[in-house]
C-alpha cells in the first residue's frame, strides 16, 4: 500500500480550486506588503537622515563645549558662549506642568464619553468638541493665550505670591508671560490627544468585565476605578507619554506666552524659555558660526529627549500589557 502521509493531497480532486480572483487577491495583498514596508522604511531613512544633517550642523559646537553645553546657564551670542540649561529647564518644567493640569482633565472627559453619565447625544458632541481642539492652529492658541489666558492668570499669580511668596514655586512677582501660563496653554493642547487616546481605550475594554464588576455589587466608580482603569492602564500611560511627547514639541503658543527669557528660577510666575521658543526666536537672524551649531545641538537634544519619550511610551504599554494579559 503506497504511503501518503508525506503528500499534501492524496489526489487530484482534493486539490483547492484556486481562481484568477484569488490570485488577483494575493498579488494585490503581496503588493500592499511591499508599499508597506518600502514606506516604513522610507521614514526610517527619513529619521536618519534628519539625525545626520543636525548632528553635522552641531558638530562645531559639540567640539566646543561638548557635554557642558548641557549644564551651562550662560547664553551670550556676541561673545559666542552658549549654555543650554535654561531652555532645556524650560522645556521639562513647563511640559510636566501641563502633563499635571491636562491628566485629571482628560481622564474625566474619556470617562463622561464612555460611560452613561450623560445620554448619548450629549456624549459625542463633547468628544468631538474635545477632539477638535487638536486641529485649532498653535498661533491661534497662543493669541488666545495672550489676551485672555494670561489676563485671566494675573490676579491668580498675584494672590499666589502674596499669600504664598515664602514658598520657591511663588517666589516671584508675576510678570503675565511666565512658566506657569506656558503650562496651562500646552495643557490645552494636549488634553485632546490624552482623552481620545484614553476614550479609545476605555471603549475597546470588554463590556463583560463592566457587566460582572456590576453584578457583584460593585457601584459604577468601583468599577471604572477598580476595573476598567487596571485593563486600560497600559493604553492610558501610552496616551499621557504620547501627550508629553508633544508638549515637548510644541513651538509657537509657548513662544508667545512664556516670555523668552533664559533663565532657571524655581518660581512658576517668572519668565522663562524653551527649545523651541529660542529655535523660533533666534534661527531666521543667527549668523554663521557657533551660534547657529549651538541652535542645532538645542535642536539634537530636543530630538534626543522626544525620542526617548516615545520609546519609553512603546515599551512601558508592552510591558503593562503583558503584565495585564499575565
């Protein structure tokens, strides 16, 4: 008896009936993989490419102050002395303190859109009012900063330093520009990306935990608390590390609000500066030299950070989703 174990199909009749529309279907979905993956790397190209030309147009810098650049205060362009720790100070602080008001707010409108704290029709006209936030352009924003945030955040400031000036945050007259109106504009800004991020999420949590927590008694905050947070925590840091990525990023609203000066003070009321603001401020007119090799290092560090940001953001949701599905 021959052996056909070793053969496919025993014999021609058990052969599938593969038709021209199937192999139309194949090639077209080999084709899709090949665009796909020429334009991945496409954009890895791309990235390099950028990294090379900045860290190039760096090097004469690099040369010159090497690492100190980073923990130098002093910026004085008819001297050729650069120092870049007041705008890379201004960049963390004034992003964490919008990551700090922009959380608890965003958290809350993922939460109202995807429960049934408010009816239906009420829900998606809030998270599309939400969403479209993100598509105001920064230079509006920034205008909006300046005639109606900043006035609103004056007699706040100035009742902080008075009842509160012992304490370093408040040291400080406030100005109107400041650090703190540069953190509550980019909390604007970012509150659409963390809360769409975060309503997705919440959304594409499975309705039989919600159904079960409920049936053992739990009350509804029990169960977003309890629940639904625990299974969505990995999508939820995700979007917070997607939204400080792009405060850190952000140029033109910061650069009307913060007041552009390069300094480190403790106090949230006092002027500061950026990465990008400088970048805005002092490219177009900066002469050949050190100055403009120092506004590409600021450049390279700011790339250095926001990537860094991003991949913490990949591996953080792999790893509490892995924990999750543990």
């Amino acid at each position: 008896m021959a052996d056909t174990t070793s053969k496919p199909y025993a014999n021609n009749s058990d052969i599938p009936n593969i038709t021209a529309g199937d192999q139309v279907i194949a090639t077209v979905d080999l084709g899709f993989t090949w665009v796909v993956r020429i334009l991945t790397f496409i954009a890895a190209v791309i990235i390099f490419a950028m990294v090379v030309v900045i860290g190039e147009k760096a090097m004469p810098s690099i040369q010159q102050f090497g690492l100190g650049f980073i923990f130098s205060q002093e910026w004085d362009v008819p001297g050729d002395i650069f120092g870049a720790l007041p705008y890379i100070y201004g960049t963390l602080v004034s992003s964490i303190i919008a990551l700090i008001l922009a959380l608890p707010v965003a958290i809350s409108v993922a939460i109202v859109t995807t429960e049934d704290f408010l009816p239906e029709w009420v829900r998606s006209p809030i998270a599309f009012i939400v969403e479209l936030l993100a598509a105001i352009p920064s230079v509006a924003i920034g205008l909006w900063g300046i005639f109606v945030l900043i006035p609103f955040l004056q007699p706040i400031g100035t009742w902080l330093h008075g009842n509160f000036g012992w304490f370093p945050l408040f040291g400080t007259e406030p100005f109107g520009p400041g650090m703190l109106p540069a953190g509550a504009i980019l909390a604007i800004m970012i509150v659409p990306t963390i809360a769409s991020i975060s309503r997705d999420v919440l959304l594409s949590t499975p309705q039989d935990l919600r159904s079960a927590s409920m049936a053992l008694g739990a009350t509804r905050w029990e169960t977003i608390i309890g629940v639904l947070f625990p299974a969505a925590v990995s999508g939820i840091l995700g979007a917070t590390l997607l939204g400080l990525g792009r405060a850190l990023g952000e140029t033109m609203a910061v650069t009307m609000v913060i007041g552009n000066s390069p300094q480190v003070s403790l106090s949230l009321l006092d002027l500061a500066s950026t990465i990008p603001a400088v970048l805005a401020n002092e490219f177009a007119e900066a002469q050949d030299g050190l100055h403009i090799s120092s506004l590409m290092y600021l450049a390279l560090l700011l790339f250095a950070v926001t990537l860094l940001v991003n991949v913490a953001a990949v591996f953080l949701v792999r790893f509490l989703g892995s924990k999750g599905q543990d």
